[in-house]
C-alpha cells in the first residue's frame, strides 16, 4: 500500500507528503504545513490546528521546517470540530495570524452555536462510544475570524483552491492544488477506521467514510467524497490516518465513492435517520437520538471511570 510521506531526517518533526506540503502528526489527527522548507516570514500555511494540547508540538515543527521567528500568513481551517480548532486560538496569537473557514462553519468559530450532538450508536468502536466525551462546544475568535474567498481561492497558498466538501460539518473544506492533484482532505474522508481505538493506536491505512460519530449528513457527506474521487488526487492527506498517494489511493477511492452506503453509512443512527439542520446561524434542527443500550453502559462506564480518576486522592 501507498504512503505519500517522504523518508528525509530533516523531516522528523514533520514528514513531508509532497515537497511543500508536511504532516504534523498530533494526538488522534493531523495538522499541515504548506510552504516549502526555509520559507520566509508569512510565506506559509497553516491547515488546522488539532487539540488543545497541541500548540507546542506544531510550534515546534513549524520552527523546525520554517525557522523559529517565522510565522504563518494564515491558519486554514478545513471544519471546526474540537480535534481541528482545539490550538487555533493560542496560535493565531502567538503568530498574529488570520483564521480563514467557510461560511457555513463561522457560527462554531464566532460563539454563535455548538456542533450537533455526536452519535455514540454508529460505528461500533471505543471511539464512537467514547464521543459522548468529546467536546462539541464552538470557539470565539473574534476579529481573528475570517472567511474563505468566494472566488475559491486559499490565502497564503497560491495555486491551491477551496472545495465545499459538507456532511462530517457544515462549512467542511478541502483544499486541492491541480498542478500535481495534491488534496487536503480534512476529514472528508480519512485513511483509518477512527471509530475503532485499536485502528487509531495501530495506524491501519486504509481509505474509510469520515468519522461516523460527528457526521451530522449522511448524505452530503457521500456527494462530497464523489467530487473529491472525480479530482483523481495523486496525494491525499487527510485529517486522521496516514497520508495516502498513487493507484492504490485513487482504487480505494473510486471503490468508497460507489459503494459509499454500504462502506461508509451505519445500519441506523440520529442522523443516518435524518440529518441535522443548520444555515449561517448554526443549527436549526437535531433528530431524535437512536437507543442503543449497550453504548449508554459504556458511555457511562467510561464517564464514571474518567470521573473516579480525577477524584481518586493523589499519594495513596
């Protein structure tokens, strides 16, 4: 199987997946550098930001491959979910950097609206049932906050346009650069089963649906992975998982983009039923929740098991 990540000991902050474009692997996802190494001063990019604890990790790399005084001409943001935007605050001050997101995604990122509710019922994996934990809370950046040009370009990254990709978020994108067909997917699709825990440990590539628990429109989100299967991507770097390149890329796919329902959408499920609702102001409507007994036990358990380790008295 394909990786696209180069091989190169300059790297080891964060592996190059084309020549301007380098992975910042995080805790449970991935953020990206775009511009080449030894960029000057606002001559690169920054394409999401990962968790609250990531900052320091991502500093690191950009100083690594960029220098230590050097700072972003814009951070980028495929979608708003708490794993993308959880640093985007503390970063674009340190650097005084603009946030660029589309429209639709601006009510989690002004203070607006919180996401949807996750849906612990789909998936079938320690992930999915531990989403209830996850915080689907928007963020305030105030003046910070930009939106992404109409015209479909991407700030800072000449060459490179935006695509409305939506159903995992409202306002999702992915970025894509025609020249060589390399694609920031985000997590339009992702190239690991993130439900799973034991695939997420493992790293297992393989090219799946995006994150079944956040995904709030099933089928928007199928729309978007056959316009990003009809860009026949060389390269895609994607939000969680490994980046993928060649044939072997563009087979699996081809094969998710026609046989999406049966690959990528559950049985049953709050918004496989029917989708969220939302518009420039946020959410305007949540389905009803799906019961599933055996994922409410092991949500609690994992809330009453995380609740007795902050509580347990330290020293004993």
């Amino acid at each position: 199987m394909s990786t696209a990540i180069v091989a190169d000991p300059r790297d080891a902050a964060a592996p190059a997946v084309v020549g301007d474009v380098a992975c910042v692997q995080l805790t449970l996802v991935n953020a990206y550098l775009v511009g080449p190494r030894g960029a000057a001063d606002r001559q690169w990019v920054l394409v999401d930001a990962g968790m609250s604890m990531s900052a320091p990790r991502i500093i690191a790399a950009a100083a690594d491959r960029f220098g230590p005084t050097s700072r972003p001409a814009a951070i980028v943001l495929t979608h708003g979910h708490f794993d993308h935007v959880g640093s985007v605050r503390a970063l674009a001050e340190k650097w005084d950097a603009p946030v660029f997101a589309h429209p639709l995604e601006l009510p989690y990122l002004n203070g607006d609206s919180d996401y949807p509710p996750p849906d612990p019922t789909v998936g079938g994996g320690l992930m999915a049932y531990m989403s209830p934990l996850f915080s689907r809370k928007g963020i305030d950046l105030g003046e910070r906050l930009y939106v992404l040009p109409t015209d479909g370009s991407v700030p800072g990254m000449p060459g490179w346009r935006w695509i409305h990709t939506p159903g995992h978020a409202p306002g999702h994108v992915s970025l894509f650069r025609d020249a060589d067909r390399t694609l920031i997917a985000g997590d339009a699709f992702v190239t690991q089963k993130q439900e799973s825990a034991l695939a997420v440990m493992t790293r297992a590539q393989r090219v799946h649906g995006p994150p079944a628990y956040f995904t709030i429109d099933w089928g928007a989100a199928e729309r978007s992975v056959r316009e990003l299967a009809r860009l026949r991507p060389e390269v895609a770097a994607t939000g969680h998982g490994i980046p993928m390149a060649g044939g072997e890329l563009r087979r699996q796919l081809d094969d998710l983009a026609a046989h999406f329902r049966e690959r990528a959408v559950p049985a049953d499920g709050r918004y496989v039923r029917r989708p969220a609702v939302t518009d420039e102001r946020g959410v305007r409507f949540i389905p009803l929740p799906v019961s599933d007994q055996r994922g409410a036990w092991i949500a609690a358990g994992l809330v009453l098991g995380v609740a007795a380790w902050a509580l347990w008295p330290r020293g004993r």
